[in-house]
C-alpha cells in the first residue's frame, strides 16, 4: 500500500499538468456548490447581503492569511515576495477595479437569477462564459484557438445546452430569471480576461485580498440601501454563507487564478462546463429536481468536448499554450 501511494505522489510530482488538472477539477467542485448555498442563503437574506457576507469573510480570511505570509516572508526573505512590490500603475488599478465590477455584477446578478428560477436553468446559462472569453481573448488578448480546442469547445457547449432543454423554458415566471443568468455569464467571462492580465504581476492571494475588500466597501451602501437585512440571524443563515465564503469564495477562487498563469482564460471557463453537470446532481438530491436520461447523455458529450479542447492548443502571445 505504502508503494502504491509513493508512486502515485512521483507521478504527480513529474507530472505537474495532470496536478494543475486535479485542482482545476477540485476548484469546479467547489464552485458548484456555489448556486446551492446561494439559494440557501436567499431564504434568509437578499442577494446583495449574501454576497456581500460572503466577501466580507473572505476579506477577513485573506487578510489573516496575508498577514501569516508577510510574517514568514520577513524571516524567509522569500524573493518571491518581491513580485507583490512592482509599481502600481493607473492601468493596474483600472484593472483591478474591472475585476472587481465585473466579478460583483456577475455575483449579484446570478444570485437574483435564482431567486427567479430554477437551480438548474440558472446555472447552465450562468456557466456559458467560454463563447464571450473565446471572442474576448481574441479581440483583446491575442489569443487563438486551433480547430481541436474549437471542436472541443462546440462539442462541449452542445452538451450543456441538451442539459437544460427540459429544464429551460421561457416563460413569464422564469424569463427575467434566465435573462439575468445570461447576462451574468457574460460578465464572467469579463472577470476571467480581466484577472488575467492581472495575474501576470501579483499573486493569487493578492488579488483575492483586495478584490473582497473593495466588493465588500462596493456592496455595503447597496445592501443598506436596497435591502432591509444585512447579516443572517439564524445559525442556519451563518452556516451558509460561512460555507459559501470558505469554499466557494476563498479556496475555489484562489486554485482559478492560480489556475489562469497554467491555463488560459477561455480553458479555464471552458472546464467550468463540468459546474452545471454537479450542481444538476446537487439540485435533484437537495431541491428534488429532476435528472434525466437526456441529461445524463448530455453529460458524457460534455466530458468528451473537454477532453479534446485539452488536448487542442492555445496561443497565447505569441506563444503556444498547451492544455
């Protein structure tokens, strides 16, 4: 036994993609817990609130962590710390202040979306940000995509729409719902460019840090202002957005911009495909919607569609990415 698991972790250590791969796939596990503890959170609080909490405990979280890391770096004189004390530019804060709206309006979007709709049909067309980063990276980032990775890529998108056709219906009572999930699909794909860029010059961590702060400032006034609640009252309430915080916010968040210096944007959203196919699940054990035989299908040309984007190729500035 103790050799099996000394050769597993030599693989790993000599494979690092196949690890950049498990922690891509951790991080989309994470993150498709992300509609089901937002709906809790909703029977309590407001949208704006519940991801106003969940990035106010992020923001206290990442800020301990920076702390323990300036700590050691002090001791250590870790060079790596250095990278974090480059200049800051005006680009660099435009930058990140487009990160920061375009992750809130994501958020608070798809948190309305589902208090209009179903689990579901929110999330499948939350989780379509891959077309709008393949045309952003394009237009802005230099990126192009070989015809494996955009075979893949449609492949993959053909098997997220099959998941929702039963589920998805435009009506009265979910069209606003849907609408909104859209839209915040294609904000999403804003973030993942935008954080890209940003990513070159700091850390996750850093990013991570200030991104919260500013969406909590950002959020606050909104919350008073919009909604009557601004933190839960019942234990059940904290749970909630404490896991959602935890998990979703600050490890999930954290693997994805790491994930963006190993993979690119468009890759990465286009992984995030794999989200509708765990939350589905989720949704029919906790909400008792269904699942199918047609979804379960559809899951499989999913899976298939990522297969080949990944093994398709990426250049990225000039220079060839594989995935």
């Amino acid at each position: 036994m103790t050799n099996v698991l000394d050769n597993s972790q030599a693989q790993l250590k000599s494979n690092p993609v196949v690890l950049d791969l498990l922690l891509l796939l951790i991080a989309v596990f994470l993150v498709s817990l992300d509609p089901i503890f937002t709906r809790l959170s909703e029977n309590e609080l407001g949208p704006n609130a519940t991801v106003f909490n969940r990035e106010l405990i992020a923001s206290v979280i990442f800020l301990f962590w920076q702390g323990i890391k300036v700590l050691l770096d002090s001791k250590s004189k870790d060079l790596s710390a250095k990278k974090d004390s480059e200049p800051i530019t005006i680009t660099t804060l435009l930058i990140l202040l487009a990160v920061v709206i375009f992750g809130e309006v994501c958020l608070v979007t798809w948190a309305v979306s589902l208090t209009q709709t179903t689990v579901a049909s929110s999330n499948l067309l939350h989780n379509l940000p891959s077309v709008f980063a393949v045309l952003g990276g394009w237009l802005f980032l230099g990126q192009r995509f070989d015809r494996k990775f955009i075979l893949g890529m449609t492949i993959a998108l053909c098997g997220v729409i099959v998941v929702g056709i039963e589920d998805l219906q435009i009506s009265p009572e979910n069209f606003v719902g849907d609408a909104w999930a859209l839209f915040s699909a294609i904000v999403y794909a804003g973030y993942f460019l935008t954080i890209e860029k940003l990513r070159s010059q700091f850390s996750a961590l850093t990013i991570s840090l200030w991104y919260c702060i500013l969406s909590s400032i950002i959020l606050l006034p909104v919350v008073l202002f919009f909604e009557n609640q601004l933190f839960p009252t019942s234990l059940l309430g904290w749970v909630d957005v404490i896991s959602l915080s935890i998990l979703c916010q600050v490890i999930a968040s954290v693997i994805f911009i790491y994930q963006l210096k190993q993979f690119s944007s468009a890759f990465v959203s286009l992984f995030m495909l794999l989200q509708p196919i765990i939350t589905a699940i989720l949704a029919w054990f906790i909400f008792q919607e269904q699942l199918t035989v047609l979804n379960c299908i559809a899951y499989a040309i999913v899976l298939v569609g990522i297969y080949l984007a990944q093994s398709g190729e990426v250049v990225k500035s000039g220079e060839v990415v594989k995935n």
